[in-house]
C-alpha cells in the first residue's frame, strides 16, 4: 500500500531501515533541484551496477555510470533514479541488508529489467521469499500506446493481461517479470498510478510532449549499530 507523505509516495512494505521515496512533482525538476544521490545516467538498458564499496559510491556520485539499475549492500548509499512515465522499482531485502533500484521503460521492461535485478539479488546471497519490491508511479495504459510491433511483442514476453489493443501497462509487464522469479505477490507493492492522468502529481513525457521535469526515487540502506 502507498501513502502520499511529504510530497512523496512511500510503501508500507518496507521496515524502517529501508529509507526511499517515491517523488513527486512537489519537488519541481529533482534533475536541477536534488544532487545528493547516486543517480546513473540512464540508457534504457538493463545494465545494472553494484556498488560495492563506499569509494566506488563517490567515484559514481561525481561521475555516474550509465546502467538503469543500482544494487549495495553498504549503508548510507542513496540509490536514484529519474523518471517521467517510465517505471520506478525499488527493492530491499532487509535480511541481508540489500537495496536496488531501477529504471524500466519499454524498452528496460521488455528486456526484464526487473527480473535481473532480483538476480542480482540472489547472486548477493538474498533468498527470494525475504526481497520485497515496490512498483512505483509510471504512466498507465489509459494514456500508454505504442506500436503494433511493440504491443506484441509485449504480448508475447507478459501474456494478453498487460495489453489493451495497442496500449500497453508498464507497472504490470513489470509485476509480471517479478512474479516469475518466485517473489511472492505479497512482498510486491503497487499503486493506481498514471502519470500523464494525474497531472497534479507528476510529470509525464507523453503528456508534456518531452523533459519538463522528472520525478526522483532513491532508496538508501539505514546503518544499523
Ligand atoms: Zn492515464
């Protein structure tokens, strides 16, 4: 379940040691506004980095990689990415101590992007029952067509479920790819988003007609003493 909280969306899935957000227009840009993350420059890829110790996280906060996901272990770490209809994914596994975020669009969604992720996850010693993930706001299938080749081959990657003739639902591709890795429904989170319809809230490329702004999510390991 999402509450809205000082200009943000945050999930109840996650313990107090899991620090995140999802932001919301309330920020203005957070690409001009907010600096103080690790935030990669993103490639519709499915490239996703781990950083792995604190040298690496500064090296990457002055210089960033271009991958769509970021995984740690250390605490500390604020972990973002930035998004205007494409999809926020935020991940922990408080057992371990493991957080990872990423960015999906069409092309990061179709390409699994999310189930990589939860690879990672495990190739870090997580069990899948002990990872939760919250799917935050992207735009809708209201507001979301594409083309008849992308739609199938949508179709063809998540089942008729994620397709309503040639609109496609991104936050449900992705809930999909999450499912098939063995993560329990319970442990996924999700909200009625559209950001092109719910303009009061975010920005939206396809609404905007390109950049207007974008909307930050981060996540950040609480240290634990
Ligand atoms: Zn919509």
């Amino acid at each position: 379940m999402y509450k809205f909280e000082q200009y943000q969306f945050k999930s109840s899935l996650f313990d107090q040691n899991t620090i995140h957000g999802f932001g919301t227009k309330a920020y203005g840009d957070a690409k001009k506004n907010l600096r103080s993350f690790i935030q990669p420059y993103q490639t519709h890829g499915t490239t996703i980095e781990h950083i792995n110790s604190t040298g690496l996280a500064k090296e990457y906060s002055q210089s960033p990689p271009n991958a769509d996901g970021l995984i740690t272990n250390i605490p500390n770490i604020t972990l973002s990415v930035m998004t205007a209809d494409c999809v926020p994914i935020i991940y922990s596994d408080s057992t371990k101590g493991i957080i990872g975020i990423t960015h999906g669009g069409w092309k990061g969604t179709l390409s699994n992007i999310s189930e990589i992720m939860i690879s990672k996850f495990i190739s870090l010693g997580s069990k899948v029952g002990d990872i939760k993930v919250a799917i935050g706001p992207a735009i809708g299938t209201c507001c979301y067509e594409v083309s008849d080749n992308i739609a199938s081959r949508y179709k063809s990657n998540f089942g008729s479920s994620v397709v309503d003739s040639f609109k496609i639902n991104l936050m449900r591709a992705n809930y999909i790819s999450l499912l098939r890795t063995g993560l329990l429904p319970s442990n996924i989170d999700r909200g009625f988003f559209c950001t092109s319809c719910q303009s009061n809230k975010f920005w939206s490329y396809r609404r905007d007609g390109g950049i207007i702004g974008e909307m930050i999510s981060y996540v950040k390991l609480k240290f634990m003493s």
